[in-house]
C-alpha cells in the first residue's frame, strides 16, 4: 500500500483554459459563478460575503469545508449579484456590474489577451499573443502566499486584512522584503508609516547577497527568500518539510500580525481536518514589538498576551474599556477621568488608588524618571501626580508614564510591578466636576479621543463611565479574574538562584536520574511555611538545549506552572541565571514507573496496574483538554511516569518537549528508530498533534498490561520482540490470556482485560485521526462506553514479522 503511493505516475502541472469572452456571474443560477482549477483544489470567482447579497472577486480553497480564500481582486469592493466577470482581448479581465457598469480591470496588461488559465497552484493568469503571461493574480499577492508563488519585488509583499472578517479593509500589519531579510512592521494609518519591526529574519546572507523576492517551494513546503545570484535560503528554518502533495499548504499575514504557515490534510479520511500552524513568526509577537510612535500590536492602552496558539490576546487593563466594542483594535480608555484640575494639581490624590499588577509592562510612554527611589516614594508620587497613569518599580528606580500607554504586553518579570492608577469605586459620582446629564455619548467620545491624543482636559468623560458602569463592573470582575490568576505565579512558582539551588543540592551531589532533557538531582529546599523545616525535591538541571531560550523558557515554565492535577508531578520552582536552565520539582517517593514495571521479579498487582494507567490518562486528559493551556507531551513513556508514596502515578516532563521540537526532534527519533513509544507521524511530515501522546499512551498501556517493554531483543520469540506487534496477533488470534501469561489476578479480571488491550490497539493505530482522543479513551477503559473491533494498527508498514 505504501509502495503504490510511491510509484504514482507525476502528475504534470496542468490548467483551465478560458477562452476570451468566457464569463462568470455572481450569485446566478443559470450561469457559472467561479472557475475550478483542473484537480478542483481552487476555485476562482465570486464568492458571497457571509450575510449579506454581496460578491468578492476571490481564489479559494474549494475542497475545504470551511471557506479559506487565499487572494482577492485588490481595490475590488463587494459587487451586487448579476455582476459579470469577462475575459476580454484589450483590458484583460473585466468586472461590471448588473447594468454593465465597469467595477475593476487588470489595468496592467497591454499586449493582446488570447485567453485565461487557471493552474492547480491556485495561480489564475492571462495569456497573451506572444504565449507570454499579460497577468497573473500570482504577482499581486493579498495576505497569503501558495506553494509554487514566487514574489520578485523589494518592498510590501502582503498586506494583512483589517479583521478577521473583513476581506477588503487593508490592516496595519505588513510583511515586507527589505534590506535582504523579511520583516514585519505596521504602518501608522492613514499614512504608510513603517514602524519599527517585530520581526526581522535571519539576515547573516543580507549583506553580502541582495535579495530580490520571496516564494514558497511546493515539494518541500519551504518558505525562502531568492537573492539577486539565484541562491535561494530558507525562511522557516528548522521547520519540518511539509509537501504539498499530501497537505494543501499557505502561508497567511494574519489579522492581528502573525505571519502563519499553514497545514491540512488533503486525504478526506483524515478525521482532524481542519488548518494546523506548522511555523510561524514571530514567536512571542508581544514581546518583540517595540515601536517609538504607534501603539504597538493591541491598541493603546492595552495588553498584548501571547496565546498557546502564539496570536496575540489583547487585554484592557483594570479600570479601563474598549474604545469601541466592536473593533478589538481601538484600544482602551480608562473609565475614570485623570482629575487634573486648574489651580488643584494635587487634589485629586485621595479619589484615586494604585492598582498593584505583575508582569506588565508599558516599556514606552515614560514622562519621568525617578532613581534612587524606594517603592513607597514612586506610589505616592504618581499618586500625587495627576499626569501620572502608571509607574514601575524595579530594583530602585520608578518609571512615571503617562497615556497613552503603548506597547503594553505581558511579560514574566519577577523583578518589577506596575501600578495602574484607577479611581477609588464610586469617588467618580461624587466628584464636583461632573457633566451635566444633559451631555450626549458621541461628545464623550470625541473628548475621549482628545484625551488620548494628549489634551489633559477629561471632565465631560465622566458621562461615558455611568453609561458603562454596568459594562464596567462585569468587566471589572472579570478582569480582577485574570489579574489573580497572573500575580498567582509568583505565589506559586519561586524563581531561585542558582546558588540557592546549588545550596539545596549540596552542590549537585545525588543523581536522581537522567532524563531526555537533562540530569535530575536530589535535594531539599526550606518549606516556606515560615518554620525551619525543609522540604525533599527533585532538580532538573536542564542540558544546553535550552540556552538558547531564555524567553521561551520563561513562558513555557509559567504555563506549566499553572497545571494543578493530581496525576501531574507538581513544578515548584525554577531558575533562569546565565547558562542555567533548573526546574525544581516535588520529590516522588517511589521511582519511576519504568522500575516499578520492569524491575522487579514479581509482577505488581494488577488492580494497581490498572489504577496506574488510569491515572496516566487522566493527566494526559487533563494536558490535553482540561488546562488552560493545551499541552502535548510528546514523549510519554515510563521513565517519565513517577509514583507516589500511594503507588499514584503521575506523569512529568510535560511542557518540556515543546523547547525541544524544533531543535532535537530528529536526533530522538533516530535513536529510537525502532517503533518504541515513538507515534510513526514523527517519521512522516505530518503536523504533530495530541495524537502523538495518545499512540505513546496505547504503548504504555501495553507495557502496563503486560508488564514488558514495548521492544524487547532478550525476548524468546522473534514475534514477540515488538510489543504492539505481538498484542495485535494475540488479539487477532483471540489469545488475549498469553500476554499476561499466568496473571491470575488478570486473568479473572478478563472482561477489563480485553477491554483494554482493544483500548491500546485503537490508540496504535498507524493513522492518527484514527487513533480516539484521550477523553474517549478514558471512557472506554472506565467501561462507560464500548469498545469496537478495532482494526489492523499497521495497514501501511511492512509488518516486521515476515
Ligand atoms: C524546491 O526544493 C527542491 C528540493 O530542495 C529543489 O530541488 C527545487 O528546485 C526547489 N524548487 C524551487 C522552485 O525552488
């Protein structure tokens, strides 16, 4: 079967052809609406704006489910039904409207058409007398490049959408080729304004090599930038090589300023069919935005927070709302007016308090800079200050900033707190300079707008947060959520020096154990519940791996430290100093899973084994679906599963693989080049998904059952070798008994049993959309609901035991 993939004849780029005077016509049952390209992969034409009898000139996706158009006519607006797209000799393609008004042409052409083409690319073109392309909609990219685009120009390549929804607004966020790299910036609008860029690729060939466009190799599924010699160097380095033979593949500037490599499975049985980032930049879009003039990645005033999905979230502070509901861009406003007053600059001070917040920054908008300064000092001072809408304190210096605020992100910085200034709840109503009632709403904005252009006059603003006052409280509980949740961090994750843990450690004298990713020592830290009593932990000291990292060490260790279950290994602490990377975790009293499994005589228990298993796929479930933060593990196995002094298990290392995915995934798979835990799509290019843990899980569970390694060479019987083989043969055989062997305890249990071996077949399956999810496989192994007959897990590999 995997053979006959391979010998497919290659299939030659073929086209549509549309002579001249062929037609398309928008939302009309009798004519044709679009072209399809010969494979039917893209469709060119009209394609309906959602809700509304409107038209866009469009190229998408057509085998896709949900609509994904990759290019439209630039400077074409929604046309009406019955407009009418025409291939035209003189003017190339031409749309008018219902009366034959003219709406656009590709004005560029000049030479005579002879007729349109329509590749399987997704390129739609014009031909001209001379066979030469007069027009391709290739050259006049949107947001999106396809496999098999080549863009020659220096200077704007995409063009970002205005929303998520909105096809024709043009946003600020732009991906240009400049100077030999590619960068993304935003422009100041109305004007084209280049800020400075939140990304800049790698440009060690800038210099020396010119670049003179970008494209996207279709066979290796490669972005790259093509210099003025004809060198081509990758854009996505380290990525894994995606071809578009099996994947349809692009590459889209976001709306909100994230350029995203995407993928989806061209196979129509793939159950998980839907686009899957493969790459994309840059990685912590909060964070590497830093703009002199302009408001950064979210708006002003607000809080850029990066997603698991690497998007950014954006946040209006405590005490301030959206600008405008509708649009997640305007930026913030506070719901409170600053209270400078003429000839009472400090009156203002007891209506107001400072808002405590951790691991916010503003790092523009500073007015003043006050050094050497104690906490205390900086509070009263922006307190007292009626200019003053934030401070930061850090070590001994206060930074007064003042709106509007921009760049705001989330960053981890246990070093430093911002305090925002908000009104004392309710001091607003009493406050003397209130507008009359009289005042209407769109005044309130515009002087609302004044004020954020710099005007220190915000009285009449007042009116506006009595409006939203109830908008204000529900949001202002929902924020002071998010805030908790944040300065929790520091509560339950301690940062310590490496001394200290040098101290705890006793300089790294006890091996623990070594890991995939580094050494884990013994040694006990004090209890911090304020007694002299110390507590056992296990240190991990990360291998140089990690050095590189620093940023993304930071985000990944708060988002493990905000996993709380019970059949995870708690991660308590961590150190990030220099060179070295530590995670400081609970200390497991009874090993791993792997000795317990393996290392005794006696076979455990098989009510344990069964309760161990369970709670393995409960901590899988609960990194998978039930966190707020979805984790793929990547590398269950039993060395990773610790017991505790219950015989509880609870699975560690998790958060730690995606550090590693892109620098070590190739070294891991081929040591472990024998099907161990390791699911087969690490071999292949496909997307990594949350499939992978549950194929290492159904290992497990084998291993669980069987009490052996998934591949053992000592093993008598050379079909026996390859645990997941031999499971599969004893099932199919029905001698489901001979994996336990003389288990008697298992034995009389053998309805479970059964149950379970079939369990672990599904999550084996070769194919990973076949393979349930963890939540499904925790209902099958509770028994709640029933097992099929699963099928062969390796209908495409040369099953090893000929
Ligand atoms: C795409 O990559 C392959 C493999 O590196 C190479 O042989 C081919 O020439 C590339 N195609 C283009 C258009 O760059």
């Amino acid at each position: 079967m995997f053979c006959f993939l391979l010998f497919l004849p290659h299939i030659a780029i073929s086209q549509t052809f549309i002579s001249l005077d062929g037609f398309i016509v928008a939302g009309d049952d009798k004519a044709p609406g679009h072209w399809l390209s010969p494979s039917g992969d893209f469709a060119f034409g009209f394609c309906q704006i959602e809700n509304s009898d409107s038209f866009l000139l469009t190229t998408w996706f057509d085998k896709i489910p949900e609509k994904t158009i990759v290019w439209h006519a630039k400077g074409s607006h929604p046309v009406p039904t019955g407009s009418r797209l025409v291939v035209t000799s003189g003017r190339g393609l031409v749309l008018n409207d219902p009366k034959g008004g003219f709406l656009w042409s590709t004005e560029t052409v000049v030479s005579r058409v002879t007729h349109g083409f329509f590749e399987d690319s997704g390129n739609f073109g014009l031909k001209d007398e001379r066979n030469g392309t007069a027009w391709e909609s290739f050259d006049s990219p949107t947001d999106t490049i396809l496999p098999g685009q080549e863009i020659q120009t220096n200077g704007v390549v995409l063009i970002a959408q205005r929303s998520g929804s909105d096809l024709t607004g043009e946003g600020r966020f732009r991906l240009y080729l400049q100077d030999g790299t590619v960068q993304l910036r935003t422009v100041n609008f109305p004007s084209t304004y280049q800020n400075e860029p939140y990304y800049v690729s790698d440009d060690s060939n800038a210099s020396t090599n010119p670049s003179k466009g970008i494209g996207f190799n279709s066979s290796t599924g490669y972005l790259y930038i093509l210099h003025q010699n004809g060198e081509k160097s990758p854009l996505a380095r380290g990525n894994k090589v995606v071809s578009s033979k099996d994947y349809y593949l692009r590459a889209t500037l976001e709306f909100d300023g994230v350029f995203i490599q995407y993928s989806y499975p061209k196979k129509t049985s793939a159950r998980e069919r839907k686009w899957s980032a493969i790459w994309s930049a840059p990685d912590n879009i909060c964070i590497t935005t830093h703009v002199q003039f302009g408001s950064g990645i979210c708006g002003y005033n607000r809080i850029c927070k990066l997603g698991v999905d690497k998007r950014p979230k954006c946040e209006c502070p405590r005490g301030f709302s959206l600008l405008n509901q509708s649009d997640e861009y305007t930026g913030c406003i506070p719901n409170f007016s600053q209270g400078c007053r003429v000839g009472d600059p400090s009156s203002s001070q007891d209506e107001f308090v400072l808002d405590e917040v951790v691991n916010i920054n503003w790092p523009t908008s500073d007015y003043e800079r006050l050094q050497p300064f104690g906490e205390d000092d900086c509070k009263d001072s922006c307190l007292r200050d009626c200019m003053c809408a934030v401070a930061i304190f850090g070590g001994d210096t206060c930074w007064k900033k003042k709106l509007p605020l921009s760049n705001g992100r989330y960053e981890i910085n246990p070093n430093s707190k911002a305090f925002v200034k908000m009104r004392k709840y309710g001091s607003e109503t009493q406050s003397p300079g209130s507008p009359s009632s009289g005042s209407n709403k769109d005044n309130a904005l515009i002087i609302a707008g004044s004020v954020l252009l710099g005007s220190s006059v915000f009285l009449n603003f007042m009116l506006m947060a009595a409006v939203g006052l109830g908008f204000f409280l529900i949001y202002q509980k929902k924020l002071s959520r998010i805030f908790v949740d944040e300065s929790g961090l520091d509560v339950n994750i301690r940062c310590f020096t490496y001394r200290e843990l040098e101290d705890a450690t006793n300089g790294f004298k006890e091996e623990l154990g070594r890991g995939s990713f580094g050494i884990v020592y013994r040694g006990d830290i004090e209890a911090g519940n304020g007694s002299n009593s110390r507590t056992e932990v296990a240190i991990k000291k990360l291998d140089r791996l990690f050095q590189e990292s620093e940023r993304e060490f930071k985000t990944e260790v708060l988002v493990i430290g905000q996993t709380h279950h019970k059949n995870l290994v708690r991660l308590l602490g961590y150190c990030n100093e220099g060179q070295n990377r530590l995670l400081v975790y609970e200390y497991l009293s009874n090993g791993t899973l792997a000795s317990f499994l393996f290392g005794n005589e006696m076979k455990p228990s098989w009510e344990r084994r069964v309760q161990i298993a369970l709670d393995v796929g409960k901590g899988l479930l609960y990194l998978h679906e039930e966190c707020s933060t979805q984790i793929i593990h990547c590398d269950i196995k039993p060395q990773n599963i610790l017991l505790d002094e219950n015989y509880g298990a609870r699975i560690s290392d998790f958060g730690l693989a995606k550090l590693l995915l892109l620098s070590q995934t190739h070294t891991n798979t081929a040591i472990r080049g024998t099907r161990g835990y390791v699911a087969p799509e690490w071999f292949r290019n496909s997307p990594i998904t949350v499939k992978v843990d549950v194929y290492s899980f159904g290992v497990l569970l084998l291993e669980i059952i069987c009490c052996r390694r998934s591949v053992d060479i000592e093993i008598g019987g050379e079909d026996k070798v390859i645990l997941a083989d031999w499971a599969y043969d004893c099932y199919r055989e029905k001698m489901i008994d001979a994996l336990v062997e003389n288990d008697e305890e298992a034995l009389s249990d053998f309805k479970r049993l059964e149950r379970f071996v079939m369990v672990a077949i599904w999550c084996i399956q070769e194919d990973p959309s076949l393979r349930p999810t963890m939540k499904k496989v925790m209902l099958m192994l509770e028994g709640i609901i029933q097992v099929s007959t699963p099928p062969c897990p390796f209908p495409f590999s040369t099953i090893s035991t000929v």
